[in-house]
C-alpha cells in the first residue's frame, strides 16, 4: 500500500524559508514522477514543482527561482524548498505520487503553509 506523508509547514513571515517533506512508503520516488502542489483558499489545486524518475524538473512560473524540488532516494523521501515566500504561497501543499503501469495516482493529506507577517 502506497502511502505520501508531507511534514514541515508552518507560519513562515514573507521573505522567509521552509522545507516540505514528503516521506513515501510503497513505492519508489528514485524511479517515480513525484510533484508537489498547492491548493489556495477558494482556488483550483495547482502544481507547483516535479521531478521525473530521471531527476528533471519544472517548475510552475509563479514559484521558478525561489523553489526547489529534490529527493532523497536512500530516504526515499522528496522535498520542496521553499525561499523567499509571498503571501500568495499560502496555501496546502500536497505531494503526488504516480507509478506505472496505469498510471496510478496517490496523494498525501496535505501540510498547511501560511505567509503572514
């Protein structure tokens, strides 16, 4: 059974820095496209950043050169560090998981990240 848990947001003030976390068991983000995205208040959920099993990413505009995506193959855990945050960050961060064949889609429950001073 696949399971995404995201760790590591919080209130953060603008301008400042907080890593996500996202620690998968079932399946293998080394050989998986794992994503992270976002869901504001009143908003459609959105992706933020993606790393493919062969190590690329993209990035949405909104977020390019202050974000990044990462993973941890040993950890088997993906992470999103995220620098110089706007108000406009706010949101809940969900981290996707999807594996081959079928593909086959899974989600974590979401961490809250707030930006406010």
């Amino acid at each position: 059974q696949v399971q995404l848990v995201e760790s590591g947001g919080g209130l953060v003030q603008p301008g400042g820095s907080l890593r996500l976390s996202c620690a998968a068991s079932g399946m293998l983000v080394s050989i998986n496209a794992m994503d992270w995205y976002r869901q504001a208040p009143g908003k459609e959920r959105e992706l933020v950043a993606r790393i493919t099993g062969s190590g690329s990413t993209n990035y949405a505009d909104s977020v390019k050169g202050r974000f990044t995506i990462s993973r941890d193959n040993a950890k088997n855990t993906v992470y999103l560090q995220m620098n110089g945050l706007k108000s406009e960050d706010t949101a809940v961060y969900y981290c996707h998981g999807r594996t081959l064949p079928g593909p086959r889609d899974y989600w974590g429950k979401g961490t809250l990240v707030t930006v406010s001073s």
